[in-house]
C-alpha cells in the first residue's frame, strides 16, 4: 500500500486551503474535502501519497499538467483552482462537488437503461472534447473518473456529468488497484486500455474515445468488454480479443447503439470516430425514442435529446426487450406480386413453358426470376459491415407480410452516419439481369442499384449504379439493361420519411 498520508485534520496548506476531512482515497493520492479561506468557499484538495511527492520530477510535471488542466473551463471538467507543495505535501486544489462517481452508481444499480448511458457519455465525450481543442489527452477515462453531481432541482431532468483527474500521468500504483502503470509511463486502467497503449504507443485524442467506448459498453451491460484474471492478460485483450456485441448479451439494447459502440472500441484507430464531437453526434443522433427514455423536442432534424423518465432497474436485472412494431402490409404488396406474376406469365408464355408453380405460402415462385443463392445486408461504413442481419431472410422468403428493415436513424438520410445502406444479392449463377423488383412500404425513399461479378466488400468495388431512383413511394422496379454480372446490390441513399427503409421481398429477373 502507499505510504500513510500523515493526519491532517484542521491543517492549513500555504495558510490558505484548511482540511475537514478525507473524502476518497486511491493509489496515487488521497482527497479531502477543505475550505478556501481566502475565496470562502469548500474546494476538493487532492493531496499526493508521500512517495510520489518525494519524487521531485513526478511533482513538477504534476505541478505543470496541473496548471495545463486548470486552464479547461467546461462544465463538464472538474475545474483546477491551484496547485503548490507545503512542506512535505504536494497537493491540487479543485471544485468540490457532491454526489457519486460513476463506477458507485454502476456497483448500485447494474446496467444502465440505454438513454441514461448514452446521456452520460455523450457528456463525457463533449468534456474530452473540449479537452483535446486544448491539448490535453485524459488518458484514464473511466467510471470512477466521473463524476454524477447531487441534483440541485434546477436544472430540470438533464442528467450532468463531471470528468476528473485531467492531464495527471499515472505512476507505479498499489498492486491490486486497477491500474497497470510502470515509473515513467502514462498510460491507463487495464480494463479501459486502447490497443494502442497497451502495445507502447503514444496514446492521443481517439485513446480517450476508445475507453469511453468502453466505458459506454459496461454501463449497457453491466460488465466491461474484456476481464481477465489478471490485468496484464486483461490489456493484451484489448490488442488480440474480439468483444461479444452489446446485442448478445442484451437483446433490448438498441442495434444503432450496438454499432456506435463498437465502432468507438474499433482496434485501429483510424477506424474509430475522427474525434470525440463526431462520436458524441452520432449518440445524440440515435433514435431511443421508441425504449420510452429519450424524449425530443420538436425543432426539425436537429432535435437534441433530453433524459425523462429514467427508472433505476434493480441490481443485476436488465430492461426487457420491447417487442418489435412491424406495420400490416397494405394491399399495394399483393397487388405488386399479382403485377409480378403476370409478368412471369407472359415471359413464360413467350419462352413457351409451362405455368407457374404454387408454392404453399400463398406467394408465387416465377419460373422468370433468377433464383439467389443469398442475401446479405451491407453496410460497409457500419463497425460490423452489416445492419439488421438476423432479419434479411425476411426480404427473401416469398412472403411479403415479412419483412427486412434498416435502423430509425434520427435523421434523414442517415444522419450524417454513413452514405447509405444496402442488401447485397448473390445470383445462383452468373448472367445478364434485367430488373430488379422491390417490395416496400416506406414512402420517400431512394436507391441505386450495382451489378458486378460477385458480392463485394467497398461500395467503390461495386463500380458504377446501372439504375438509380429517387423519391420513391412503396414498390419500385429498376432496369438494369441486361448487364451480366453474378451479384446485385440494391444501395439505399435515403430510407424515406419513416428515416428507416423496409424491404418486404427483392426479386432479379
């Protein structure tokens, strides 16, 4: 353990900060509460264990990062007053504020509802931006760094967050405290560890997005991504592990959430958000109207989210899974695959065959239509590629009352998320396709459709649209001019009014 903080009830640092009474204790410092007596007001004192404040370089650059953090005013940022050493106490005054940190709040209630947790980390990600404009990179961003203020009642529902600990280097710490540090490094908690820092490189602005990514996974789960028996096992995850998604082990967890997650956790950084105010868009751009948690205000497109009613759940349990609303399909579909069969007559009767085959659906099967070896959604500029995988057969099952829908983005098109969204169609065998078919319901929507010669990963592989349309409302037939290809792919641009497409059945003839 670090060496005892000598007693300092009622002491008077620089004959200016008195001390009340200790508040936190951790491996590096210890916290009092105290009070100004020059400003008359309580302040937070953060006093070093007397190791560290032996260590004349460690408290000099304390000193420094200290003075750096003090200049990040922010509502979010617990704000650096002074710093200085008085004797044999080096020590950083700050803004006191009372209530609970995160990782208290956590250990009380289990996971978090979903609007609570995006609610938080969209204002840690606003606090580390603001941060970053200014140079400073947090490299420890964690639960027990936040800090969740005691209501005041006037500031409505809004929940507030508070980050602590700014720009402070962490040094060898108490075994067993959590944090994997060495003399000289800076580096973080194992359990919150960017790839890039466990394998010695310099951590930077996306470092701090990936353990908020992180930190955001626990508080939907209830548990962090990677936990291992030992927290040099439990880093090196973070570089070789692939973490179940949040879906897996919470089903009422929403898929768009799932993915921006997963996409701040990305193990490149180039692939994680471009900053923390691009992250913190794309929370504020999900859609939880429907979990019953998030309620906006009506100002168009750019409605902020507000927490409102926010029940704790009890520890240890989770929120159910809502099930999901799916519309009654309205006449147009049979009309449409009426409209379909006819034309397969009438091909079939120009080909000289036979007569349609029932199937038992109640649908029909066209001997005119090329039968698709699979479907598959795509969605390249998504973390996992895919979007609402589980449910594609449903766009391929004959039977229009099913159907395959994108996510509700909060905007349109797609929320300044991704360009777009798409089902890739893998033909049985190669050939020249004339039109592809699409059932919808969604009113508003627009897409361009691709032929190459086997389904691909980039959108760029695809080469050029051989047919584009926009403003579409419900069923629509594209003309691909007879291109041979083996795979088409129906690339939505605008999911319509409903800012989600649905897809009842995709048909290439």
């Amino acid at each position: 353990m670090p060496d005892s903080i000598p007693l300092m009830a009622d002491r008077v640092l620089l004959g200016r900060y008195r001390m009340v009474r200790p508040i936190a204790r951790g491996g590096m410092a210890e916290v009092w509460e105290g009070y100004d007596d020059v400003l008359a007001r309580p302040v937070a004192v953060k006093v070093l264990h007397p190791h560290l404040a032996a260590d004349a370089a460690f408290v000099e650059r304390f000193r420094r990062e200290a003075v750096a953090a003090a200049k990040l005013a922010h509502p979010g940022i617990i704000a650096t007053f002074d710093t200085g050493t008085d004797g044999d106490v080096a020590f950083i005054v700050m803004e006191l504020v009372r209530g609970r940190t995160l990782r208290d709040a956590m250990e009380e209630t289990g996971p978090l509802p979903p609007s609570m947790a995006v609610t938080i980390a969209a204002g840690v990600a606003d606090a580390l931006d603001h941060a970053h404009r200014a140079g400073l990179v947090h490299r420890d961003v964690k639960p027990a760094n936040i800090l969740l203020p005691d209501h005041d009642g006037s500031t409505g529902p809004v929940l507030r967050v508070k980050v602590a600990d700014f720009g402070i280097a962490k040094l060898q710490s108490a075994p067993g405290s959590g944090d994997l540090t060495q003399t000289g490094a800076i580096v973080g908690t194992a359990k919150y560890l960017s790839p890039e820092q466990v394998q010695g490189d310099p951590p930077d602005a996306r470092s701090d997005e990936y353990a908020l990514g992180v930190m955001l996974y626990e508080m939907l789960c209830g548990q962090p991504p990677y936990a291992a028996e030992t927290e040099l096992a439990t880093a090196l995850q973070h570089v070789g592990g692939e973490p179940l998604g949040p879906c897996q082990l919470d089903p009422a967890i929403p898929r768009p959430l799932e993915a921006t997650v997963l996409r701040a956790m990305a193990r490149d950084r180039e692939a994680r958000y471009p900053s923390l105010a691009h992250f913190r868009s794309a929370l504020l751009a999900l859609d939880l109207v429907d979990t019953g948690l998030i309620e906006t205000t009506d100002v168009g497109d750019d409605a902020v989210p507000s927490v409102v009613r926010d029940p704790t759940p009890p520890a240890g349990t989770k929120p159910r899974a809502r099930p999901r609303r799916r519309r009654v399909a309205p006449v147009a579909f049979v009309t449409g695959i009426l409209i379909i069969a006819l034309v397969a007559v009438a091909v079939l009767l120009q080909a000289g065959g036979g007569d349609p085959v029932a199937r038992g659906t109640g649908t029909v099967e066209e001997p005119g239509l090329i039968p698709l070896a699979s479907v598959r959604s795509f969605d390249p500029q998504g973390p996992s590629g895919e979007e609402n995988e589980s449910e594609v057969g449903k766009a391929h099952d004959g039977n229009v009352q099913t159907a395959w829908t994108s996510d509700r983005y909060k905007s349109r098109p797609f929320a300044g998320l991704k360009a777009g969204v798409g089902l890739a169609l893998h033909l049985a065998e190669p050939g020249a396709v004339d039109r592809l078919e699409v059932r919808s319901s969604s009113s508003g929507w627009s897409a361009s459709v691709y032929v190459a010669d086997r389904p691909r990963d980039r959108l760029e592989e695809w080469g050029s649209p051989v047919a584009a349309e926009q403003g579409l409302d419900g069923d629509a037939s594209f003309d691909l001019g007879g291109k041979r290809g083996g795979a088409v792919l129906l690339w939505i641009t605008d999911p319509g009014s409903d800012r989600r497409i649905e897809i009842g059945e995709v048909a290439v003839s």
